[in-house]
C-alpha cells in the first residue's frame, strides 16, 4: 500500500482564487494610475489643440536670404509656455523650443531683439529666422514640458505675400 500525498481539490482551488486575485490587485494598482496619466495628458493637448497657429500673409514667408514666421497665440492657451518651431528645408528640419528670454543665434525678433518672447494670449509675435526655408510646423509647449500636436504651414515667397 502506497500512501500519496497531494492537494486536495479545495485547496488547489483556494490558491488559484487567490493567484487571480493578486493578479487583479497588482493590475489596479500598476496599469490603471499609467493609464490614467496617460489619458489625463492627452486630454491636456485636445483642449489647446487650436491656442497656438500661424498666422499667413506677408509676415510668414521666406526670401533668399531669411525666413519670417508669425504666431498668434489664441484665447485658451492656459498652461502654454512657449511653442515648438520645427523649420524645413532641402529635406532637413531645425528644431528650436520657443520661449520668454530664451535666444538663438539663427533667430531674432521682428524688432531686431535676440530675446525671444512669447506672445500675450490673444496676440502675435513675428520671428526672423536667418536661413531660408519651404515650411514650418508649430506646436505647444505646454508648462508640465509636453509638446502638443504642430500645425504646418506651406512658406511662400515674400515677393508674392
């Protein structure tokens, strides 16, 4: 006679409750806060989606030896500290993070300032950039250091604006 010891039935399903149950728990307590995150920052950028644009006509263009560029900064545009400005050219692309006292050596002011400033809410701001270029995407920064979605514009020549 052989005396084979094993789980029982009940304990056996006792323990698979259990492993389910730390499963769920460590599921709560890991992926849903990440989730949220992750949905509470895209929601930050639907609601400024329209707050930065730029502004077309004779002060966003280009000319051969410089590239202007006007922002406007819209109504609703709490929580913004700056803009992304990403410029194309001869299929390359700069990159420069626009804000208050921030300054390059390839960009200045409309007014020859080489302190860069950001536009009040409601106006614009037109910026000289010492390169020439085919277009431009600008996008806002927001103050928690997330860049929102940019919208592109096309650069005519200065001649025709």
């Amino acid at each position: 006679m052989s005396k084979k010891k094993g789980l029982s039935g009940i304990i056996a399903t006792v323990l698979l409750v259990m492993l389910t149950v730390a499963a769920a728990s460590m599921l709560f307590v890991f992926v849903v806060p990440w989730i949220r995150d992750m949905l509470d920052s895209a929601k930050s950028c639907s609601n400024l989606q329209e707050t930065v644009s730029i502004v077309e006509g004779k002060y966003t263009c280009f000319n051969s030896t410089a590239t202007k560029l006007m922002v406007r900064v819209n109504e609703g545009a709490e929580g913004v500290s700056g803009f992304s400005v990403s410029i194309t050219s001869s299929g390359s692309a700069k990159k420069y993070d626009i804000k208050n006292g921030v300054s390059f050596s390839a960009i200045s002011m409309y007014n020859g300032s080489t302190s860069l400033s950001v536009p009040d809410v409601g106006g614009a701001e037109t910026y000289v950039f010492n390169f020439t270029a085919e277009s431009v995407d600008v996008a806002p920064l927001l103050d928690t250091g997330k860049t929102c979605k940019a919208v592109n514009q096309k650069l005519i020549d200065c001649y025709l604006a």
